[in-house]
C-alpha cells in the first residue's frame, strides 16, 4: 500500500515506458504493483475490463504488471480532438468536451476523481507506481494541477525526476528543474533518474556527480537506451514516420493530424516480410503500395479535410485505378463511404461532408460511444480475430451486406464488390496470429508468429535492463 512518483524534466523523456519495466521489475519481485497515471493526454486509448477507455500506455504498463487495464489507473484522459479542445473522458467515460482555455475550471472536479481512483488502487496493491504527464517545471500550469506536483502534494507521494540525456542539455534540464520548482514541491523530489543514455555509461560520472551536487538529489542511475522499445507500442504519434522494415510488401498508413488508436499498425511493422511506411503531411502516398491503410482519427471530420489538403484522395484514386487494396480503420473505414453526417456537432461543427467514395456506405455521428472488447471472424479467411471496438457513428449502405467480420452481436464492417476496400471498426485487429496470418497471405506474404508472446518478452527484457542500471532497492524503498 506504498506508492511513488515518475516525472519527467518534459514530455517523450521515457516515463511511460521507465514505468512499464519498473512494474514488471516489482511484479518480478513478487510485489503487488499497479500503474497509475492520473491525467493523460492521448488519443491512443485501450479499452478496459470495466468498460470504459484509459490511455494505451497504462495498459501496457498493466500488461507488465500482470493486470487487466482499468479506468482507475488512468481517471482522467484528454483526447484532443482540435488544436484548441480536446474531449474529456473521466473514469472511463466521456464527460464533455472543452476548450483548453475552460479546462481549468474543471479541475478542481477533477482531482476528487483522481485521488478516489488513487485511493482504490492503493488499498489493492502493495506497490502504486505513478507517472506525471509532461513536466512539473511548466511551473505556468502549477496552479490546479493534477498531473505532477499539484498531485503528488495532495497524494503525498515522494517523486523521481527522469532527464532525457539523448535530446542533449541533461543537466540544463534537472537542474533547471530544480530551480523553479516551489520548495514545498521541491521538497517531495527524492531522485533522479537520466535516461536514453547511448555509449558506456561511466562516460557521465562527472556529470552525474554534479547533477547530484547541484539539486542535492540523490542519483539512482543512468539508464542506458533501450533499442528494443520499438517492439512495445508507442504511445506518441511523435514517434510515428518514416518506413519501418525492408519486406517486399510494401503497406502505407496515412499519418492524420488526428490519428487515434496507432498501435492497431505494431504487430505488421514487426513482419519481416513487410515494410510499413507512415505518409506524413505533405508526402505522397508511395506509388508501390499495394495496401493503404487510413487509421482511426479523434476527428472523423476534420481528418478527413487534412487528407484531402495533402492531396491523399488523388493518391488513392490512382492507387484504387492501379489495382491497390485499401483498408479504412474505425474513422477511416467512415471516411471510405459516400457521405459523413455530424448534426449534433459531436466531434465539431454540425454539418455534414461528402466521403471519398470508394464504399458504397453512409455514417451519422451520435453522442453515444461504443466501448467494448470484441472477438470476431474474418468472413473472408474463416480466421478468428480479436480487438475491441471505440467509436461514435453508426455506418449503414450497400456494401455493409459484405461485411468484414463476423461478432456475436453482429456483423462489422464493410467490403466492396471487388473486395479490394475494405472497412471495420475492430482496432487491435493485427495483434492475433491467425487473423494477421490469413490477412497477409492474401498478398502472398508470409507471418511470423506470436507478437503477444514477443511483448511480454521485450517486457522481461526491459525489466532486466532497468534492473542492471538503476538502484532499484533504493528507488522501491522511497515509495511510502
């Protein structure tokens, strides 16, 4: 029933993923750990056992701790959904949707949901292992803060500070952290952590030393770069570019401004025989793609303006006009039909916008969201699939008498007459070895098996990497 505290001197410092192989270290160690985070900002969600959505980072930490992902490791998650407002989801399910300049007021509100989540946590496992969400020195957000500091005094949880050495300036960054944080924050900091370190680690004594003579922290390790961590999933669309692999199968996702849900692509970008290319702005879509994948977006709406301004529906159109495959995602597969309606203005303005046409369907947004983990079968192979289903909109037309899947409480998806375009609402869908399997064969390429079992692995090896560089006795002894 003792707890503590990760953040970081920023965002994308390694928090999320330090917090994964500490609770596999713990769970190692035969210690009842959870992970908590209580305020995320993501549009990359899981579906938990209690039915509501959390940020995809806590369930894989609850993954690495051998726990089914549940609201109350993640009480608050913000999904932006334009630049200046994000839909707020409390406790699993949506609350509404505000302006980034009106979240304040909420807060307030807020942290009672936060510390009764935390409080339920703590009275069922030994170890609660937390995570801060950017950085406690945007000291211009400190007040009505419940993601760093302004949680930590409330909880009275002592924290350790991580700095990100691989994005240069450590120093700058832990220091400067301590010189503006207020001293009764400051007061709670019992450590720190430097990350991403590439090279022998002996190669930063003197600056360890100073880091620890300038903050009278206490140092608890330089952590070397972890390489595998490309094989656990990402929970920063900043991660996503570039093409991944050297396969001959050539797959292009389409990185919207909005992407929702990414790692549905993880398990393909670990097939030796594909290479995933992530189209970003302004790039075209590869002329040698045989399958275009357009992925869940938080703004069904908005995203599919931004695909048109890149001038990716011409691309598509001469894919399609090539003999190409497409497959649309959950906002994807409704950006595929004729027509998109949102007269409630849901995800943003009332109205409604033509589709690209290339399914013979129509969508209408409603206020209620589909939460739910799904088993299915894939009409077209027999293969069993699993995944879980996280959207608004119900998609009715034609090529919905050709459906994808087969559920138990209905058919999902779409597939034109040709069978080329295709479109489902299951996310995760690659993650099961049969279905992705079956899904590749019909390009002529061969899968390799078990991504499950190929995660729980890389997780055993970041615990073993965490364990030989950090003081782990130390850092498991601050908790209280």
């Amino acid at each position: 029933m003792t707890a503590l505290m990760i953040q970081g001197c920023g965002s994308n410092v390694g928090k999320s993923l330090l917090v994964a192989g500490l609770c596999r270290a713990a769970r190692r160690r035969g210690i009842s750990v959870a992970p908590f985070k209580p305020q995320n900002m993501s549009n990359n969600a899981a579906v938990t056992v209690d039915g509501g959505e959390i940020g995809r980072a806590q369930s894989l930490q609850a993954l690495a701790a051998g726990l089914e992902p549940h609201t109350d490791m993640n009480p608050i998650l913000l999904k932006p959904e334009t630049e200046t407002g994000a839909q707020v989801v409390v406790q699993g399910k949506r609350l509404k949707t505000v302006r980034a300049r009106d979240y304040a007021a909420l807060k307030p509100q807020l942290l009672l949901a936060v510390l009764e989540s935390f409080a339920r946590m703590r009275a069922a496992h030994d170890l609660v292992i937390v995570e801060g969400a950017g950085s406690p020195a945007e000291v211009n957000l400190r007040a009505g803060d419940i993601a760093n500091m302004g949680f930590a005094r409330a909880a009275d949880l002592p924290v350790v500070i991580v700095g990100d050495i691989d994005r240069g300036g450590v120093i700058a960054q832990l220091v400067g952290t301590k010189a503006v944080l207020d001293p009764a924050d400051e007061a709670l900091v019992a450590g720190f952590v430097v990350n991403k370190f590439r090279g022998d680690p002996g190669l930063f004594d003197a600056g360890y030393r100073l880091i620890e003579e300038r903050t009278g922290w206490r140092g608890l390790g330089v952590l070397p770069y972890f390489a595998a961590a490309g094989r656990l999933p990402a929970e920063d669309a900043l991660d996503l570019g570039g093409t991944t692999g050297t396969g001959s199968l050539r797959i292009a996702c389409l990185a919207l401004s909005r992407i929702a849900n990414f790692d549905d692509l993880d398990p393909l970008k670990q097939e030796p025989g594909v290479s995933l290319t992530m189209v970003r702005a302004g790039q075209p879509i590869p002329g040698d793609a045989a399958l275009v994948i357009i992925p869940g977006s938080k703004s069904t709406c908005g995203d599919l303006a931004f695909l048109r301004q890149q001038g990716w529906d011409v691309d598509l159109a001469a894919h399609v006009r090539r003999g190409g495959h497409v497959l649309g995602i959950c906002g994807g597969y409704q950006m595929l039909g004729r027509h998109i309606a949102d007269p409630e203005g849901v995800e943003g303005p009332a109205g409604a916008v033509e589709g690209l046409g290339l399914l013979d369907v129509e969508t209408v947004m409603t206020g209620d969201k589909r939460l739910s983990r799904t088993t299915a079968v894939h009409l077209a192979s027999g293969a069993p699939m699993t995944g879980y289903e996280i959207h608004i909109g119900r998609t009715e037309g034609p090529d919905r008498a050709r459906p994808f899947a087969r559920l138990g409480t209905g058919d999902d998806g779409a597939v034109s007459r040709d069978g080329r375009i295709a479109g489902s609402y299951l996310h995760g869908m690659f993650s099961g070895d049969d279905f992705r399997a079956a899904f590749l064969a019909q390009f002529g390429t061969a899968s390799s098996a078990g991504y499950s079992a190929a995660v729980q692995d890389t997780l055993d090896a970041l615990s073993d990497h965490i364990a030989r560089y950090l003081d782990l006795d130390a850092l498991f002894a601050l908790a209280r």
